[in-house]
C-alpha cells in the first residue's frame, strides 16, 4: 500500500499574500483552484484559504509545517528571508537565532509574515534522537523503542 499526503490547508487572513510568501521562498509557483490558492510542494499541495471562506473554523490556529527542501532551496529561501527581513532560528522555541546543521543538514524555523504559522525547513530527514532534547524542554520524550512499527 501507498501512502502520500496529498494537500493539508491552511487559513489565513489573506491567502493571496500567504501563499505568495511561501512560494517566493521556495522558489515555487501557485495557482488558484477553488476557494483555494495552492502552492504544489513536491506531491503535496498546500492550499491557503481565507478565513472567513471556512465553515469549520472561525479563528486562525498557528499551524507547524516542515518541508524537506535541497541544500540549494536553502540558499534561496535563506536569500528570500534576509529580502523579507525575516529572522530564523536554531531551534523551534525561537530561542537562538540562525541555521542548525541537525542531522548532516541545515535547519530553521521561521514564523510566517501574514498569519504567524510556523514553518521549518531542512536539508536532512531527521533520524536518530531529537536534535535539543538535552535543552529540557521536552515533555516526556517517546522511546523510539517502545513504539511499534
């Protein structure tokens, strides 16, 4: 069986401005569909949706979305944050400003400019023990062990 995450939603206060964001960082394209305007992320589509066009929810939560991007997509979206004046960060409490190199990779953490949704970017798919857990802001980690495959 095969499994892929086909598209998630986002809302936003303004999806035009959202997705535009992200894209521009991304060096992506977007494309209106529905009440939607879509940018395509490998197989997955994010499709931003303005809030007042949701029926299931009247407010805004914060959502965290982490996309796997090549070392030469990190140049760019590194250029586009320094033009959009946007800090990253280490680390997802956004506690110490810049670039991680996790897992053999680069990683950061950015709030997004339109509806404050945090996005994560990395070079590298984690493995291994969480990257910081020695930080202690960990709650109750899971033993990779006891969990079934």
């Amino acid at each position: 069986m095969s499994v892929s995450l086909n598209h998630t939603i986002v809302l936003s206060k303004d999806k035009v401005k959202a997705a535009n964001f992200l894209s521009e960082l991304l060096g992506l394209e977007t494309n209106a569909w529905g009440p939607f305007i879509r940018v395509r992320t490998g197989q997955t589509d994010i499709e931003f949706m303005n809030i007042e066009d949701s029926a299931w929810n009247d407010h805004i939560t914060p959502q965290h979305l982490c996309f796997l991007i090549d070392e030469q997509a990190m140049d760019v979206l590194l250029e586009g944050l320094r033009r959009h004046d946007v800090q990253p960060y280490e680390d997802m409490f956004y506690e110490d400003p810049g670039v991680n190199s996790f897992y053999g990779g680069r990683g950061c953490y950015i709030r997004d400019i339109v509806d404050g949704h945090l996005f994560e970017f990395i070079t590298a798919p984690y493995e291994g023990k969480p990257a910081n857990i020695e930080k202690g802001r960990w709650n109750n980690p899971v033993d990779p062990t006891a969990v079934g495959s």
